[in-house]
C-alpha cells in the first residue's frame, strides 16, 4: 500500500465522517438537554428525503438543504411534543420516528416521482459539489504522480463539498456554545437537573425545546449532505443505521464535542474500509492469532468474574476458536499439508467487512473505553416533585 | 402593627393535586423582618404552599401580596423578581457544575459566561465575609458536604438579592453543630432587614428561633400565633388535633444472647471513597440498638450490608454463624431465609413497587415463600391476597383494600405494609431503616408500638434514623455513626441531645463526654 | 383512587390512540393522491375479502403474535429488546439447520426440534446484547439494532455460500424434505371436507403461537420468574433490596424474548408452501412486534388482538400496493404512527379522558 492508498483512505474517511458527526453533535445538544433521541436516523432519511426532492424540484440545492433542515426539525418537534411536553417514553417515541421517516420517504417519493421509491438523479447544478483549493490537483491521474505533499492538500483538504467544512467548523462551534455562553451553561444544567434550572426560574420546555430545534437543524444538514453531497438523490434507507451508529460515538465520546470528532472519524474508517477494501484478503495464520488472541482474551477476563461472565464469554471464545479453526481447515489440502495452509491467504467474507463498523460499535459500546456516564436526568421527562 | 404592610401575605390559596387538596383556603400573614415558622405534619401542605408562594406550583385559587402590592407568581421567575428565594428541602443543584456556576445558573448577566462568572465569584466573596458564608467558589457540588451545599442554596438566594428566605426543613440533613450554625446565619439576615420562613416539623427548632408560628393541619391553617405565647405541648396538639404522646411507652429491655456480631466491617465504593470505616458492635435478642448520625456518613451502607445488597468486607455472625459477604449466599434472599428482615430507609425505592398492588407488595422479597407457592411451577396468588387481607386488617391499613397500587396510600399506610411483611415474618433481627420518615403521627405511635412488641417478643431490632428524638425514644442502646465510624455508645438515660450531638458532629468519644 | 376505571385504560386508551393514528394516515393517503376511503376499503378486501386472504392475515398475525410476545416479555423487565429483526433470522437459521440436516421421520417431530431449536438460535443471538447490558450497561437498544445488520449479514453469508444448494441462483436453501413440512390449515380443513383457506401458508403454528400466549402469560403473572420480571422492570432499586438479581433478570428476561422471537421462523419458514429459508426472512415483523406490544399493553389478550389487526393491515397493504401504485410501506408509516399513539403519545390521549372522568366523578359526588 502506497501513501495515495493511505490519503485515498483518509479523505473517505473524512467524507464518511460528517454526516456521522452532524448526527451525532445532533445527539449531543438533545442528551446533554436531557432528552434522548434514537430518531437520529429517521430525521436524516427524511431531510435527506426532501432536500433530494426539493433540489430536484427547484434546481437549487440549498432550497433542498433548507426543506431538508425543515423536515427535520419538525420531526424534532414531534419527538419534544412526545417527550417533553407529553412527558412519553423517549426511546419509543424515536422508534416511531424512525419507521415512520423509513415508510414516508418511500411511500412519498413513489406517490411523486414513480421511480421505485427514490428520487430522480440529481442533476450536478442540484447537487453540492466538491470545492477544488487553488493550486489542487483534480484529476486522478495528476494526483497518482505528485508529491506526496501535493497528493495530500489536493486528496484530503481540498476537494470537499462545502457542507464537509461547514460540518467540521460545528465541532468548535458548538464547544463554545456550550462551555461559553449562557445557553450552553442552562443546556448543560437542564440535561443535569431540570429541577435546578426550573427552580432558578428558566423554563425547562422551552430549553429542552430549543434543544431538540438544535438536534433537528444538524441532522438535517446531514441528512441532505447524504443525498445532495455524497450521493446524488435519495434511495430507500440510505441513511444505513448512521443516526446509531452516531449514537454509539457520543457514548463513545463522552458527550463532548472535540471527542465526538475522534469518535466519527475512527467509526467512519471502517466505513471507508468497506468501501475501499472491498476484498480484504488476509492470511490464516494473522485470522488465528486475532481470533483465538481476543478468546483467550476474554476468557482470562471472564475467569476473574462470574460464572455467567464464563459462560457468555466462554461460550463466545469458543465460537471465534471454531471459525479460526474452520478458516484453517478450509485451506488444508493434500498437496500443502496442515502448516502450509496457515500461511494461505484467504479472502474474508464481504458480509464480515461490511459488517466491521457495527461489530465495532458494539465493541465499542461494551466499554472497553472506560466507563461513560450519560447526562443525569437522560431519558427521564421532568415532572416536579411532589 | 397595621402601620407596615407584611412583607408576605397570603389570601385563600388552594391547591390540588389530582383527587388530593393539598391546600384548602389558606391565608397568612408575616411581618418583614421577623423569622415565622410554619409546623405540620407531613402532608399537611407546608412544602405546597411555600412552593406555591415561590412559583414552583400554580395555585388553583388565591391571592398574594408581597409588602402590600398585589403580585402573580406564575413561575419561579416572577418570585425571583420580587425578592423571594427558596431553600428547598432537596437541594437544587447541578452536581457536577461548580458552586460558582451554581450560583450563576439562571442569573447570568449577558449571553457571554465568563464576565458572570467574574462578577459572580467578587460578589460570592463579599456575601462570605457579611454572613459567614464561607464556600470554595469552584468546587464541585458533588464533592462537598451537604452543609456547603446548604449554604450554596443560601448564597444563590442571597445573590439574587432576596428579601424574603424560605428555607423547607433545612435542619434534616444537619448536625445540630450545624443546624446552630444556620440559625446564627438566620439571625443575622434577620437583622439586616430580611424575612424569613422556616418549614419544619420539629417543635424545639421553632421554639428556639422564630418571632411567630402558623400551625398546619390536613392542606388547612389551623393557627398562627406569636412563639412566645405558646409552647410544644400546645403546638403539637394543634398539628395533631388531638393530644399526642411525645414519648414511646415502654418497659426496660431485658436483652439476652447476642444475634447479630457485626467485626470489623469496610466497604470502599466504586470511586474509591471508604464509607465504613471498621464497624463493629452487637445487638442481642430482646433490645433496640438505636444508630444515630446524621445520613451519610455510613447508616445507609449498614443496612445495605446487613440486607444482602451491598458488598463489604469483614465479618457479621448471627446467632453465632457467620453469614456470607461475597458470593452466591450474599444476596437478600439469603438473608431473608436466615431470619432477618428489613424495613428499609427509602420505601418507595426499596421497600415497595409504587406500581404494584398492595396484595403483590405484600409477597415482595418473600416470593419463594413455600406458603405462597401453589406447586413447583406456579404461584398460589390467592393465598397472597388472603394473607395481604389478613395483614392489612392487623396493621389497619386504611384503605383495607389490597387490590389497589402501593402508590395510592398515604405514607403512613405505605409504611405500615411494609412494616406488616417484615415483622410478620417473625424475624429473628429485624433492621428499621427511617421508620417514621414521612408519616404521620398516628402511623408513628403505631409503628413504634410494633416494634417495641417485637423487642419483647425476644428479637434482635438494629435501629437507624436520622431524627434524635425517635433514637432516644425508642432505643435501648444507642450507637452514633459519623463518617463511616462508629464514634461511641450510649444509654438513652444517661446521655442527652447535646452530647450525642458532639459525638454526631465527629468529636472522639472522650471528648464528647 | 385511580382516576379512571380499567376498561377506560385497556380498551378506550388504545382505541382513542389507534382513531388518531388511522386520521394521521388518512392524511397520508391523501398527499399521495389516494382516496383514503378507498383505500380502506381495497385494504379491508385485501385482508379478509376471500378465505385465502383471511388465511394470509391470520399467517402474518402467527408472525405478529410471537414477536409481540417477544418484545412485551423483555418491556416488563423494562428492557427494550429492538433486535427481533435478526433474532427471527437467527431462529430461520435453526429450524432450516434441522430441517435440512437431521433426517427427521414426520411433521410433528420437525415441529418440536424446529422450534426448540429456532428458539434457541433466537436466544443465543441475544445473548451478547443481553450480556452486555447486564454486565456492562450497554444500551440494549443500539446494540441489538447493531445485531439485526450482522444477522443479516450472517444469513446473507450462509444462505449465498455454505447452505446454498449447488447450481441455484437464489439466495436461500433447499426446501426442506417433504417430511418436515407442517400442515396448513387449508390441510386441516380439507380433513372437515372445506377448502377454507386455499393456497394460504397459515398453518398449525397459529396453534403454537396461541399455546406461546398462554406460556407468557402463565409465566408474567403466575410464576416467581415473572413475579421478579415484573419487579425489576418497575423498580431496580427495589429489586435490589428483595435479592432480585439485575443480572439474572437481565439475561433471562431478553433470552425468553431472544427465543420467543426465534419461535417465529416455525411459522415463516418452516410453515409456508415452500419451506426453505431466504434472506428477507424476516419481512420486518420483529419491528412491528413493537406497536403489537405497545398496543396490546403487554398482555397476551391485548398483543393476539393487535397482532389479527397487524396481520389484516400488512395482508392488506399487501393487496393495495398490488392493485394501486403505493408501495408497501405504507405499512410501516401506520406502524409508526400506531406506536406513537399508543407508546410515545400515551399520556396526550390519556389525560384528556383521565380527567373527563374524574369531572363526571366529581359531578356525581
């Protein structure tokens, strides 16, 4: 693998990363108000959705981009009538929010356009286009030869939509309102004990409603960076579980916003993985030793536990100890014998790869970062107390 | 007197909750710069009203007046603005924001934090040298005692510029070190022209402190009255409506064979604090070892040991044999079937499901009971509901119905399931956690009758609360707890508040003496 | 006192709820230029017009009935189990590995080595998510929605690899030995001399699905397990204090469920005309088992009777989507808007009835 591999993989990554982050800086306002959202995912779909529409409509993205923001927020006030005003169960009301985008979208775009549930393709006036730096190199060929230096400004700095700037311009953008401005003080509070922000004589509401606004503006700009950026239009579900996995980031973050960067850019180098490695061949001896190396692993972790930590991960070590097993067998042979045959190259199944960001989100959640604590009053509506 | 207008006055307010009348037509008046203190019973809407007057609830009905001019308090904001501040008996605060940014919380001066935050920090020092109001501007709540905590919510009042204080029972959470201390503080904000209101149901402290008193009973004002014309007998009744006995009655104690053998218990928690701090006593059949202390400094993790949910390490033996610490027969249900039951100190959270019948509450813990077990497979239900019947009739649970919710009796009732599951067990030790936190003077007398019947029935009672007066009234031996340690023990007749006070407030034993 | 009698809560709530989400719909109907009248009525015939129809309503709600069941054991633990998706995928993937592998002699032995071992394959594709939220406060939501991609990704592995039979294009496996293959209820009739339910793949797992209802519900309400199940959903803390173990329950609550779900792969791909396994196994019913149980309060009665409703609206967007141009998630819009009502937006209908009660309480006083 040369550098341009590595810049290549970069600059996918980067582009992977923003709506991830928008999504989930998104989370971040709403679960540092308080209010948890697994809707992340249905209000990208849904900007994501109409800002395709809109911009094919009126030929003018940010037309789309604004439609996008406002099919977000809108649903983002559904989920605060839900969860704030109504005092509802959050994670359900996010669910509902989720399967209703799935359905709407498709159910729309088919009731308009007629072409299967998606929009027409967007023609390139219609869509944000990549912003090419003075001096940068745009065609392939130039940048396989240049410099590394030069590979990376015209790869990796230049070359990106706007929205990609503006996405990674939010990040110190929404520290600073949170740690220096008044709002962010009350937002932080209210997320923390709505009760001392109510006693102190703010509105809980109408904070946790400007919150949820917040949360609804950032996923529709990526939901429309998905469709008018990445892609040109919208298909069916093509959000891909991001609003999760940003989810798993914040967590992953802490709730704070530079680690949410971090979080977003690690997450989306498997996504940018799949997409540039889409064969990934690899030999059985290195499939043995991370198999059977994370078994024992968890194993010896398990032993200072439980019997029922024994059982999970014991059980679990052992799955992973048949597949490096059955890797090996499969490339046993008369001819190579059992030794040879470790040092054969196999191909690793596209499923697993394209199943790597959300193995990892898993392991990722399963706290090998360390303990994350939520914001206190998450999850729970405000109701005085009695 | 008519001359000044009262700094508060209330006319006819009522408020509702659900089916509940907390407040029924209430009017009061009270004088600017005096202390008025407000009595009642739990439930008798004292925290309402107050939390009416600082825009916390919207009344249904009624008037108020703030120095004589007609005032709405639609939200906290509108009290803040005529001059009000509130205490609240739980503290609101953000704990893991500093005591600086707690102050500032929802009195910033622009949308810009930091010159706030300056401003803040200057003014916090001038209100520290004026009142004795000493806090670290930047530590963190969570780090600090609740006493600084307590001052906290005084400062955030007092930065705000209020002139009138309501403080709701500030005094529970204190040492009486403590709670004299606050007092000293009231005195001098009295004397700089303030009013202040004082919520309590602890006769001694309005007694002690205030100018005039207002009696509360069932969401009704039965009186106020000047403190000096009055004395604790007199109020009591007044709450009570009827003549109360201040005093448990009982016999001595005949104590016998120690059951509980508690050696040397630790505990660490997560963040590494230690909260028991080498605890050893005993307890024998047939006597109350009351413990008293101030909460948290350890009681709380006591019980949770000796109830099965709490890890520690250490040694407890009953009857003679040491019970598991760790490990598969650590648990509650162990415990239970050793013969030790538990009223615990926090009934809505632990000792009832508030969404269960009362029926359902009543095999709560018990529910591998062989009696209530139809085979091996199912459960009998009808022999609990039969057996709730019986027990609530006992313990005359009112209502006497057990297919209603845990959370739709009062607290007295609420507590009185639970004290029926647990005595009735016929436990060998029994740990009563807060008996009478929250409940009424009639359930009081009645819980602590059934526990000195169980004393003399020959069981082992490990006793904790927090109010001194229960502790001395009800115990035969007496133990205080501060910080994680046992500081020394006592004969209830040989001893007084003050000296357990000291001891409470971490003076040596020898000190204290 | 409750403010409102009992029926008022079990059947006026939901019913309220469910007018609610049906005006919401009708709107929907609307902007994509269908007559919601008529659709309703297209719906309606799609779903129980013809004995073959009813008997694809009654297969869906088979389906309907096992994941909702699956998601209302794991809601009184208050735990949110979102990954029924691929939990059915992973009880597809037992029962085809038993039908395909083990020689088994008649239906009804397939019946039982085929559910229990879907249920098994369901539970054990729980028990990582189960394990993680119990031991380490993994949220059980994320995770599980994380397992439905990879159980997708695995069935995707197996089904265009190793179970793939020689030479055949789709992604699936054999159908299973005509010896396995459950009788349809068209079967059963035919034995009474009636051709009720023709070509529909309803067949005896509605029996089972029924015989699950009862399970749960003996389980909830009459066992010590459900006793505690039902403890630790209301209050942890509580749990905490009577010895309840927040790890066991934990477990235990999400691998019934896990299983429950896996149950339904005896109805889908052991009980349909062809019995094999595909990819789309699932058809999206462990996420509509989320408005069953919402709907169906978490009760049995409750989740059967939302489940035919399910059933009827699934078979009947089926038939719309067929005869008009509106694609079949409409569905999952009326889904959506079903759990809303009846989850997120309970307090929104309840409150205004709550206190018209309490109001013609009061007048009567």
């Amino acid at each position: 693998m040369d550098f341009f591999t590595f810049v290549q993989l970069g600059d996918a990554s980067v582009r992977m990363a923003i709506p991830l982050l928008l999504a989930c800086l998104a989370g971040l306002f709403s679960e540092r108000a308080g209010i948890f959202d697994i809707g992340l995912e249905g209000k990208m779909l849904a900007a994501a959705f109409l800002s395709a529409a809109v911009s094919f409509a009126s030929g003018n993205v940010w037309l789309g981009l604004l439609a996008g923001i406002g099919i977000s927020v809108l649903l983002s006030v559904i989920h605060g009538l839900a969860s704030i005003t109504f005092k509802g169960n959050q994670l359900i009301s996010g669910v509902a929010i989720n399967f209703f985008a799935a359905g709407l979208t498709v159910v729309i775009a088919q009731g308009w356009f007629a072409q299967g549930g998606r929009t027409p393709s967007l023609p390139n006036d219609a869509r944000f286009n990549g912003l090419d730096f003075p001096g940068a190199l745009t065609r392939f060929r130039d940048k396989m030869q240049a410099s590394p230096g030069m590979q990376f400004y015209s790869e990796f700095v230049s070359g990106h939509s706007i929205l990609v700037y503006l996405g990674l311009l939010t990040v110190p953008l929404s520290w600073w309102i949170l740690y220096r401005t008044r709002f962010g003080l009350r937002l932080r509070a209210v997320g923390e004990a709505p009760e001392a922000v109510d006693t102190a004589g703010i509105s809980v509401v109408r904070l946790r409603f400007a919150a949820v606004a917040i949360c609804g503006i950032l996923c529709g700009i990526a939901g429309a960076y998905l469709s008018t950026a990445v892609q040109a239009g919208f298909t069916k579900d093509m959000t891909a579980n991001r609003g999760f996995i940003a989810l798993a980031a914040l967590i992953f973050a802490k709730w704070r916003p530079w680690h949410a960067l971090g979080a977003c850019l690690l997450f989306s180098l498997f996504f940018a993985i799949d997409i540039q490695f889409p064969r990934l061949e690899l030999r059985v001896v290195w499939i043995m030793v991370l198999l059977i190396g994370s078994g024992v692993a968890m194993t010896a972790y398990a032993l200072r536990k439980d019997k029922i930590d024994v059982i999970v991960l014991g059980g679990l070590s052992l799955v992973l100890a048949l597949v490096a097993l059955l890797a090996w067998r499969g490339e046993m042979s008369d001819e190579i014998g059992a030794i040879a045959a470790l040092f054969e190259t196999v191909r690793v199944p596209s499923q697993l790869i394209q199943s790597l960001p959300y193995l990892f989100v898993v392991i990722v959640l399963a706290g090998f970062v360390g303990k994350a604590i939520p914001p206190r009053a998450g999850g729970q509506p405000y109701v005085k107390e009695r | 007197m008519s001359d000044i207008a009262p700094a508060i006055e209330l006319v006819g307010i009522s408020k509702a909750f659900g089916p509940v009348q907390a407040n029924k037509d209430i009017s009061i008046r009270v004088m600017p710069g005096t202390i008025h203190g407000i009595i009642g019973e739990n439930g008798a809407g004292k925290s309402t009203l107050m939390s009416i007057l600082y825009g916390f609830y919207k009344a249904d009905a009624g008037e108020v007046f703030i120095s004589g001019q007609k005032t709405e308090i639609p939200d906290s904001q509108a009290a803040i603005a005529a001059g009000i501040g509130m205490v609240f008996q739980h503290f609101k605060l953000v704990k893991n924001f500093s005591v600086l940014e707690n102050v500032v919380l929802g009195a910033e001066d622009g949308a810009l934090l930091r010159p706030s935050l300056a401003k803040a920090r200057k003014q916090l020092k001038s209100l520290a040298t004026e009142y004795e109001l000493n806090v670290d501007p930047d530590a963190i709540i969570e780090d600090i005692g609740v006493g600084m905590q307590q001052r906290v919510e005084i400062l955030k009042a007092l930065y705000r510029q209020a002139d009138i204080l309501i403080l709701d029972e500030p005094t529970g959470v204190l040492t009486p070190a403590e709670a004299d201390q606050l007092f000293r503080i009231l005195g001098r904000l009295k004397e700089e022209g303030k009013t202040i209101i004082l919520i309590t149901h602890k006769l001694r402290e309005i007694m002690d402190i205030t100018d005039t008193v207002s009696v509360m009973r069932r969401g009704e004002m039965m009186a106020t009255v000047k403190t000096s014309d009055t004395n604790p007998a007199d109020l009591a009744e007044r709450m009570v409506g009827r003549k109360v006995l201040l005093r448990v009655d009982k016999v001595p104690a005949q104590p016998k064979d120690v059951v509980l053998d508690v050696r040397d218990l630790n505990i660490t928690d997560d963040k590494g604090v230690h909260r028991l701090k080498g605890v050893s006593f005993q307890v024998r059949a047939g006597e109350i070892l009351g413990i008293a202390g101030v909460s948290g400094n350890g009681q709380s993790e006591l019980l949770e040991v000796l109830g099965g949910y709490e890890k520690a390490t250490g040694e407890i033996l009953l009857n003679g044999d040491p019970i598991d610490l760790t490990g598969a027969y650590s648990d509650g249900q162990s415990r239970r079937a050793r013969g030790i039951a538990h009223v615990p100190e926090d009934r809505q959270h632990e000792g009832l499901i508030m969404d269960f019948t009362a029926w359902e509450n009543t095999a709560f813990g018990y529910h591998h009971d062989p009696k209530y077990q139809r085979n091996g497979l199912l459960m009998d239900n009808a022999a609990i509901l039969k057996d709730a019947q019986e027990k609530m009739g006992r313990f005359d649970v009112r209502p006497p119905n057990p297919l209603l919710a845990a959370k739709n009796f009062s607290g007295g009732n609420q507590q009185k399931i639970v004290v029926a599951r647990e005595i009735e067990r016929d436990p060998d030790l029994l740990l009563v956690g807060q008996p009478t936190r929250g409940v009424d003077i009639g359930a009081i007398e009645f819980i602590h009758q059934q526990i000195v019947a169980l004393r003399d029935q020959g069981k082992a009672i490990l006793l904790v609360s927090v109010e001194l007066e229960e502790i001395m009234g009800l115990s035969d031996r007496i133990a205080v707890m501060f910080d994680g340690q046992i500081m020394g023990e006592r004969l209830p007749d040989q001893t007084n508040e003050k000296e357990l006070g000291l001891l409470m407030a971490g003076m040596k034993d020898g000190e204290a003496a | 006192m409750d403010a409102m009698p009992k029926w008022a809560d079990v059947v006026l709530v939901p019913v309220v709820s469910l007018l609610l989400a049906a005006i919401i719909s009708a709107i929907v109907f609307v902007a994509v230029g269908q007559n919601p009248w008529d659709a309703l009525k297209l719906m309606a015939y799609g779903a129980v017009g013809t004995s073959d129809f009813l008997g694809y309503t009654l297969f869906y709600a088979t389906n309907f009935i096992f994941t909702g069941l699956a998601v209302a054991v794991a809601f009184h633990a208050s735990l949110f189990n979102i990954g029924g998706e691929g939990q059915v995928l992973l009880g597809g993937l037992g029962a085809a590995i038993v039908c395909l592998y083990v020689p088994l002699p008649h239906w009804s032995l397939a019946l039982i080595a085929g559910a229990t071992a879907a249920a098994i394959f369901g539970a054990l594709w729980v028990v990582i998510p189960a394990y993680l939220q119990a031991r380490r406060g993994s949220h059980i939501v994320i995770t599980t929605i994380m397992f439905n991609f990879m159980a997708s990704g695995l069935l995707i592995f197996f089904l265009s690899g190793p179970m793939k039979p020689i030479g055949e294009m789709q992604v699936a496996t054999a159908v299973f030995p005509a010896a396995t293959h459950l009788p349809s209820l068209h079967d059963v009739a035919q034995m009474f001399g009636s051709e009720m339910f023709g070509r529909s793949p309803v067949n005896i797992s509605i029996f089972l699905a029924l015989i699950a209802c009862v399970g749960v519900w003996a389980l909830i309400w009459h066992t010590r397990l459900g006793y505690e199940i039902r403890s630790f959903g209301k209050s942890e803390s509580a749990a905490k204090y009577a010895g309840i173990s927040a790890v066991n329950i934990t477990m235990v609550a999400l691998l019934i469920s896990g299983g429950l779900a896996g149950l339904m792969a005896v109805n889908n791909t052991m009980g349909i005309n062809s019995p094999q396994l595909v990819d789309n196994a699932a058809g999206g019913a462990g996420f509509i088992g989320i408005a069953v149980a919402l709907m169906g309060r978490n009760h049995p009665v409750g989740i059967v009777i939302a489940a035919l409703l399910f059933g009827a609206l699934y078979q009947g967007g089926a038939e719309l989507s067929a005869a008009t141009s509106i694609p079949v998630q409409i569905v999952v819009v009326i889904q959506a808007l079903v759990i809303m009502f009846t989850g997120a937006l309970d307090e929104m209908v309840r409150a205004p009835i709550e206190k018209l009660f309490l109001r013609s309480q009061r007048a009567g006083e």
